[in-house]
C-alpha cells in the first residue's frame, strides 16, 4: 500500500533534525579558504552592494563580471552577523537537500515492506544521498552547487508526487503543477548558469510523465514559460547591467559572439574537461572515476554516479526490449522521470561543462537512481536485495572526500592585516598574478580603486580596451600626483616586476611589506613609483 502523502510529525522532526545537524557539521568544519571564495564569492556581493563596478576592474578575473545574487544573502550574514551564525544558515541550506530526497523516496518505494519501514528506508536513502564524496567536501563552501541542488531536487519532487495529476488529471492542475515546478527550476539556472543542465533534464522528465498529447504539450509548455520566468527573475537585470556596461550580456563569456571590445573576441569558457572524442565520452563516467583531475579541480573518489550511469544503461536496454522485471522496487512513472532527467541533464552537462562538481546532485540521486535501476533487472528479488546491499557497501567503502581547508571562526569574517595608507583618498591599488586577491579588495578603504592589470582576463599586452583604459586611469592618477601601491602574493613578484614594466611602473623593493589575512595566504604591499 502506499505511503499517504502527508507528512508525520516524526518525519518533520527527522528532517528538522538533519537540517540542524549539516548547519552544526559546517560550523565545526570552519570558514571556507577555497580558491573560488577567495576570488569572488565575497568580492561580488561586496562590489555590487558597494557600487564599485565602475570603480575597480577585473579584481576577481573573469568572475568580476558574474551575477552576484546569489552570493548577497551570505555575505549579508556574515557582515551584519556572528561568522558561525553566517555558516551555520549555509549548512542548513545544503543540508535542506534531505528535504526533496526524503519524500520523491517514500512516494516511490515499491519494496515487501510497512509504512514505517518504507519511511525508515526513504530516509536512509536521503542520508545516503549527502554523503556522497564531493557533496561532503562542498559542504560550508560557496560553490553553491549544493544550495541550487535543492531547487532542482524539489522541481523533480513535485514531478514526482503529483505523477498521476501530471500523467491524467485536469489540464489546469496539470499545468499549475508543471509552472510551480518550472518556476523552481528555472529559479536556479537564473542564480547559477551551470543549472543549465538540469533545466534540460526537468524537460525530458516531463515528456518521460506520459499521458496524452494534450498533457504533455500542457506540461511542456507551462513549465518551459514558467522556467524562463524563474531565470528572467534572477538572471535578466544583470544581463542587462552587463549588456549595457559592456556590449555582452554573459560578459566576458561567448565574446567571440557578441565581440565586446572591453575583453578579447575569445568565449573564454573553462573548456579544459570537456571530451571531444566519441569514445573518451561514453567512458567519461569510468575516466572520472578512476582519476578526479580528469573532471574537475576538486580532489574526491566515489563511485555511486558510475554506478548509477552503468545500471541506468542497463535497465535502459531492459526496459526497451520490455524484459524489465514485472516487480519493481521502484515505482515506474518514477523511475522513468528520474532516469529522463538524468540522461538528458548529463548529455548537456557533458557538452557544456563536463566538470563534475556541477553534478553534484547526480551524487545525491544516485541511490535512487540506483535502486530504480537494479529493481527493473529480471533477477528475483532476493537477489535484486543482495545487489543492492552489495553496491551500498562498495560505494560507501571506496568513497573517499578530500575535505579543503578550512579557518577558524572569527570575527570580522573577512580580515586583512595591510599597512597603514597615508592618503586614502589619492591612493589607487594594481594587482597582478592569478592567485584569488578579491576577499583582499573588500578590506581596503571604500574610496581606493583596485585595477587588477594582469591576471586570467587581462594582460598588459591584450591589446584589449580594458587594458588600454587601465593604463590611461594609472597615467592619469600619477600625473594627478596620487600614490600607486601593488598587492601579489608573495611568491609571484617576478611576475609583477614584469607585468608592472608595461605600465611603466617600478617597484619600491625596500619599502615592500608582507602581510597575511585571517584566512589564508601571504601577501606583498609595495608603493610603486613612475619610470622616466
């Protein structure tokens, strides 16, 4: 019999519960030292809030430019609050996955077993889910591939608990389902352009609902309006901003496209784990795998989405030559919905991205994945029972999760022991090098202008406007007599030396000072002065 659809106060205190739990799990682990964070993850929110778009440029490289939404609500926290409070709402938003994971389970488990079994082994499953190895690594960082996984989780929820209204009820409800569930989805590529993907596989999951021509036209069409509007909501302005500012809405990305002349005509996409080859793509799932770098920058080892891809294959052949077994421990419509979404969203992922912590959720459905797989394999159940017990130990046992490392928790959130700065007000700062220096940026004076001439985006010898616009603001801010001071890190200055020769810029050596942050890293301060 199926598990009523209403949730018990038990099962609203376990998944309050585990909430709880992931935010106590990020405080105890730390502050966030990752590249990313470094780079821009706190700079962006502090740029916008701060209107320094048109004061700084490139400080955090190419991500100056991405849409900093997403990333005002921490920093919010973490500067008009305590840095464990800050980190405790980020834990109980990746932590809020349990949510959609626990109730697609228990309305999709079909196995020999009560309600309250079922409820128990839902949940297993929802906990399974967030220990995958890089999903635990991600935990507390502001990647946020965790944080938009809970919108595309609850869209496939939806789907997936109102299967039959969706499949055959009354086309209204059919297409307010499908515009909520849109809505959500579209919700999160508007915050995060990799969701992309996943936007991709909500539309096979509707198509997989089945019904008639009628409902799947309905569905497909509210849903995709409803997605669009989600992405406009959270996507359109900064499009916009950028459009006008720059000439390129997705500025620099695509500019081979739209040709800004600020940034070279290059797409300046991180294509470096994308296959080219047939068969490197079919086995890219294997390649992975059995080495990290092959993916992504991020070290981890797991085994479940490799398992989820075979298996999903497999049952895929099965069911086609309708051999699937007549018992599944998966309920059908589920299963098609969630191996829909999952084939459609991997093969845009792999043409776009290909970097694997973008598919983090694929850890967390895997063990659905998984059983909705092995349970449409002919074999009898007790055996379909012994498989799966024998792949949940296989993946828990090889996984293995290189956790990054973390600071203590302290407040100012964000500190920067830099030296005093006699004239604020006629100081102007250069960065160079590629290391991530824009957490550094949001400590200096609010008036100081922070130009990073050299670095992912910009080279002193582009040729771009960008780069020729810096040096007329740096000629013009010595001639106005105002002082010029470099930040590096420390183990780059011979870059800097050069980078800084094409300004016409020398450094000070004697007068240079290290300084670090209550993060990490060891950093250079030196004033420049003019070549004759």
């Amino acid at each position: 019999m199926p598990v009523p659809t209403r949730l018990t106060a038990r099962e609203y205190a376990f998944l309050g519960l585990g909430i709880l739990f992931w935010a106590g799990f990020v405080v105890l682990l730390g502050k966030d030292t990752s590249w990313d964070f470094r780079n821009y993850h706190w700079y962006a929110p502090y740029a916008l809030l701060n209107h320094r778009l048109g004061l700084d440029v490139a400080v955090a490289h190419q991500a100056s430019y991405y849409n900093p939404y997403l990333d005002i609500p921490f920093y919010w926290l973490a500067t008009h609050t305590r840095a464990w409070v800050a980190l405790a709402m980020l834990g109980a938003a990746q932590g809020a996955n349990i949510v959609p994971l626990y109730v697609t389970a228990r309305a999709s488990l079909r196995v020999d077993a009560d309600q309250a079994d079922i409820k128990i082994m839902a949940g297993a499953l929802a906990l399974l889910g967030l220990v995958g190895a890089l999903t635990l690594t991600e935990f507390g960082t502001t990647y946020y591939d965790n944080v938009m996984s809970v919108f595309v989780l609850t869209g496939l929820a939806i789907l997936v608990l109102k299967r039959d209204t969706l499949a055959r009820g009354p086309l209204g409800k059919a297409a307010t389902i499908s515009a909520i569930a849109g809505l959500v989805t579209g919700t999160a590529m508007g915050l995060k352009l990799p969701e992309m993907p996943f936007c991709v596989g909500f539309a096979a999951a509707l198509v997989a609902l089945g019904g008639s021509w009628k409902h799947q036209l309905t569905r497909l069409v509210a849903g995709g309006i409803a997605g669009m509007i989600g992405f406009a909501i959270f996507s359109a302005p900064w499009m916009l901003h950028m459009y006008q500012l720059t000439g390129n809405p997705l500025f620099p990305y695509f500019n081979d496209y739209w040709k800004s002349p600020l940034a070279l005509a290059a797409p300046y996409r991180d294509l470096r784990f994308v296959p080219a080859h047939f068969w490197r793509q079919l086995f890219f799932p294997i390649l992975f795998t059995l080495d990290w770098h092959v993916a992504d920058d991020l070290g981890f080892q797991d085994i479940r989405v490799l398992m989820a891809y075979l298996l999903v294959i497999a049952a895929g052949i099965v069911w086609l030559f309708k051999r699937e077994s007549r018992d599944p421990l998966l309920e059908k419509r589920t299963a098609a919905i969630l191996f829909a979404f999952f084939a459609a969203s991997y093969f845009a992922w792999l043409k776009f991205f290909a970097i694997y912590r973008y598919i983090i959720l694929y850890e967390m459905l895997a063990p659905l994945l998984i059983i909705g797989a092995v349970g449409l394999l002919p074999l009898p159940r007790r055996s379909r029972y012994l498989l799966l017990g024998a792949l949940c130990a296989a993946c828990l046992l090889t996984a293995r999760t290189d956790f990054l490392e973390r600071a203590p928790i302290e407040d100012p959130y964000i500190e920067a022991a830099l030296p005093p700065i006699p004239h604020p007000g006629k100081t102007m700062v250069v960065m160079t090098g590629d290391a991530p220096m824009g957490f550094i940026a949001a400590t200096l004076p609010p008036q100081i202008p922070v130009l990073r001439i050299d670095g992912w985006m910009v080279q002193p010898r582009d040729g771009t406007r960008m780069t020729q616009e810096m040096k007329k603001r740096v000629a013009a801010h010595l001639a106005q007599g105002g002082d010029v001071y470099l930040i590096a890190e420390a183990g780059d200055m011979t870059r800097a030396h050069d980078a800084l020769a094409d300004y016409r810029l020398a450094i000070r050596w004697p007068e240079c000072q290290q300084f670090d942050t209550n993060l990490i890293g060891t950093y250079q301060w030196c004033p420049l002065s003019q070549k004759s």
